[in-house]
C-alpha cells in the first residue's frame, strides 16, 4: 500500500501538493506550539531554561549594540584627534581648494561601498572646517552623501562644539579673579525638571572688604550728548590738558593717545566720518549715524556697531596670530552665552538696523547677512539685560532721560554712559542691600568697575550685588 501512496502523491497537480506541503506544515508547527506552550507552563526547568536563553540573547543584543556605539565613539575621538592637528589653509583661494580636495576624497570613498563610510567620514568633516557656513553646508551634506556618514559628520560637530564650551567655563573667569561660574537652581519646568542657570560663586572663602577682581567692559558707549567732552573709548572726561582729537574726524575725542590708539585699531576705523579728512559730509553715513543717535537719544545701537567692529578686529588679529579658532574665544564666545531681554521688533528697531547696515555694510563684509533682525534685536536685549550704567560723574549732568535700560548700582554719582562685562554680567541680583555680599565700585575716571565684598562668604556661595533689571525678579528665572 505504500506504493499506491507514493503513487498517488506523484500524481497530484503541483498546486494541490503545495497546498497539502503547506497544511502540514502548520499542522506540525501547531502541534509544536501546543507541546511548547504546555512544557512552558508545567516544566520549570524547561521554563528556567527559556528564561536564561532570553538574558543571554539580550545580552548579546545590548553587547552588539555597546560594540557598535563604541566603534563610533572610537571614530569620533579619533577623527576629532586627526583634525586637531591639521594646519588649515589661511586664503580664500587655498580654502577654496582644500575643500573641493576633501569632498572628492570622500565621494570617492562613498562610492566604493559601505566598507569605505567610516574612512569617508574625514575628508567631508575636514571640508566642514573651511567652509565659510558650516550650516548651510550641513543642510548640503543631508540631501547628497550617505546617511550614515551625514549622521557621523553631525555626532563629531556636535561633540566637537560641546568640548568647546566645557573648555570655555574651563578658562573663565581667570584663576586670579577668585570666582567661577557655577550652576544655580533657577526653578522648575512645567513638567517638573530642574532648570539651572549659570552665575557667579566664590571660587575660594572671601572676607568682607576684600577685592574680588577688576576687568575692563568688553564694549562702552558714552550717552550720545557727551561725545566730544568725554573719552569715546575709555568714557573719562576730556579736559583741556589731556584731549586727544580724532585726526580725522571732529565728532569724538580722547583722553589719551593709548585711548585713541585702542579705540582706532578695535573699532573706530570703521566708525569715523573722516570729515577732517576731506570726506564729503553729503550723504556722509558715519555722520548721519551720530546724528541718527543723538537724535533719539539712544546708545545701544553704537554699542552694536562698536561690538560688531571689535570682532571683525579681532578675527584679523586672530587670523595673523595662526591661533586656531577652536582653540580660542573672541567677544562673541561670551556674548552669546548671556541672558537677554526678549524684545519684538518695531518700527525704530527696523529704522536702527538698516542705519547700522548703512554704515558697516560697504567697511565689513557679510554684515549685512549677518545682522538679520533676529541677530540685532538679540544684541540690543543682551544690553538691555546686562550693560551697566557707568558711574563716575560728581557733578549732574543735564541729560535727558534714555528709554534704553541699564543696571543702576546703588552710588552718588552719575552715569555717562553704558558698558558691557565678561564677568560682572553673572553677579546674581540682591533685593537689597541686607541680602548683597559684593559692591560693584566703577573706576573714578573710567569704565573700569571692581567689585568688594561686603560679608563674608563660604566657597560656593553665590556673589550678589544690588541692581536694577527691566524684568521682575520673579520672571527672571
């Protein structure tokens, strides 16, 4: 009988025996599900078994993926290394070929297969590095090379910009000045998480009365009306004996040749009218600017100018030293990481902008891409939120009151004007002067400020002084 099986299993049509292969098939494999599913429930050992093949598999799965993660890890901090020690071309037109240079390599090695992504990943993060717009270059990267070697390009800049900013609280403020800048509660998220914020704490125990630090702002403007009778750099007050006029302009004055030396190779050459120059005072955009301020009684917008200046300044100045900007932070570093004012733009914050665009637009080139109104209008809240009034006057001044808010400190003298400061920025706010434990002391002459104790203070406290801010206390967190 055995062979009429056979025989009659031959002569089905192949639809009907697949159809049959495919009944047994789940039959069997029904019938192994049921014999599991009751060895599962009434032999342990059967079940403890299962259950150390199911750690072991997940073990091996959390090991793959460890294995991985580290691999990558690995080509980071190794491509991070590599690209440490390169010496990158300084010219537009060297630039220019180190980049199509690299970005050959790694399409080349991209098209030899995914065997070749990891070494690829170089020569596209090496081309990142001269491009003028890293951003615009990352967008690029996302709709033309793997996903894979995008994905490590964009893990390597990431990382590379965090150790930057650790680097950065790594270095400031300086040792000497005995303070450092330490993370503060700052409330609640509305989901409950812990916001922190950074400010000012003792870097060692202090005494009242002793001298924390000293520093100079990194940008100052004088109110509008003073021009001429106090120093534009340093906004000491110009007498007879010690004024320095501008050699090509008559709208500024200085106390000293340092002063004007200073303010020329940071900033005023591209703010000066050079009217004393022979410069056509028609249509003069340096003039209309002054004019412009005076005007509306407003400093922010010079200290804009004066602060974008600066840091076109100091990129050439950084640019001929050969210091890597990774290695180095310039103005911007630290403007960038304090808090401002939200402020919405308006009809006079539009009108500020496009004079500000007038007068650096043809002098520095890119400003007028660079100064969106969002850039601008951060700028301004970053004054608005931080400057100082600079008290150093004894005698009143007969000024009309600016709309534009300073930090006032507790003095009998009066302001000439307004700067900006690396450290004195993160002094926390007291609500009085019960609660202060420093005293923010300007120089008699100058914009320079100090600051005092005035209690003791354990090493980690946080440093108050008395001041005003345009926000409550409340919505400052």
């Amino acid at each position: 009988m055995p062979g009429d099986n056979q025989q009659a299993i031959l002569g089905m049509k192949p639809q009907t025996l697949a159809l049959l292969t495919a009944g047994v098939v789940a039959a069997a494999g029904l019938g192994y599900v049921v014999y599991f599913d009751q060895k599962r429930r009434s032999d342990p050992t059967f079940r403890k078994q299962l259950k150390r093949e199911r750690k072991k598999m997940t073990k091996a799965a959390k090991s793959a993926e460890e294995t991985e993660k580290a691999a990558k890890v690995q080509l980071i901090e190794t491509i991070l290394d590599k690209v440490s020690k390169d010496t990158f071309p300084e010219t537009p037109e060297k630039k220019e070929e180190y980049f199509m240079t690299q970005v050959a390599a790694g399409e080349a090695l991209c098209g030899k297969g995914e065997q070749f992504y990891d070494e690829a990943v170089l020569p596209f993060y090496r081309a990142m590095k001269v491009y003028p717009a890293p951003m615009e270059l990352i967008m690029v990267y996302q709709k033309t090379i793997p996903e894979y070697v995008f994905q490590m390009v964009v893990n390597i800049m990431a990382l590379e910009q965090h150790k930057r900013q650790q680097g950065f609280y790594e270095q400031f403020p300086p040792k000497e000045t005995k303070v450092k800048l330490g993370e503060l509660p700052a409330g609640t998220t509305d989901e409950g998480k812990p916001i922190v914020r950074r400010g000012l704490v003792a870097d060692v125990a202090l005494t009242e009365g002793q001298h924390v630090y000293s520093e100079g702002p990194l940008v100052s403007a004088l109110h509008p009306a003073l021009e001429g009778s106090y120093c534009n750099h340093c906004l000491r007050k110009v007498t007879e004996e010690n004024k320095v006029a501008c050699a090509n302009c008559s709208e500024v004055a200085f106390c000293s040749g340092e002063c004007e030396t200073a303010a020329s190779d940071a900033y005023h050459k591209y703010l000066c009218s050079k009217n004393k120059a022979g410069a056509d005072e028609e249509g003069n955009k340096e003039l209309a600017f002054l004019q412009f301020s005076k005007d509306k009684n407003l400093k922010y917008p010079y200290m804009v100018s004066k602060f974008l200046s600066t840091m076109v300044a100091e990129e050439v100045e950084r640019t001929k030293s050969g210091v890597s900007a990774d290695k180095s932070y310039n103005s911007w570093d630290h403007v960038d990481r304090f808090r401002y004012l939200d402020t919405a733009p308006t009809e006079a914050t539009t009108q500020e902008i496009q004079t500000l665009k007038e007068l650096l637009g043809e002098k520095v080139q890119g400003i007028s891409e660079f100064l969106t109104n969002e850039i601008y209008l951060m700028l301004k809240g970053k004054l608005l939120y931080n400057a100082y009034a600079v008290n150093t006057e004894s005698a009143e001044l007969e000024l009309e009151e600016s709309s534009e808010h300073v930090r006032k400190t507790p003095t009998d003298k009066h302001s000439v004007g307004a700067a900006l400061y690396k450290i004195s920025t993160y002094l926390g706010q007291a609500d009085s002067e019960e609660e202060a434990n420093v005293r923010v002391v300007f120089d008699k002459e100058n914009h320079d400020v100090s600051v005092y104790m005035t209690k003791d203070v354990k090493e980690g406290d946080e440093l108050k002084a008395v001041y005003t801010l345009p926000v409550p206390k409340a919505s400052q967190q």
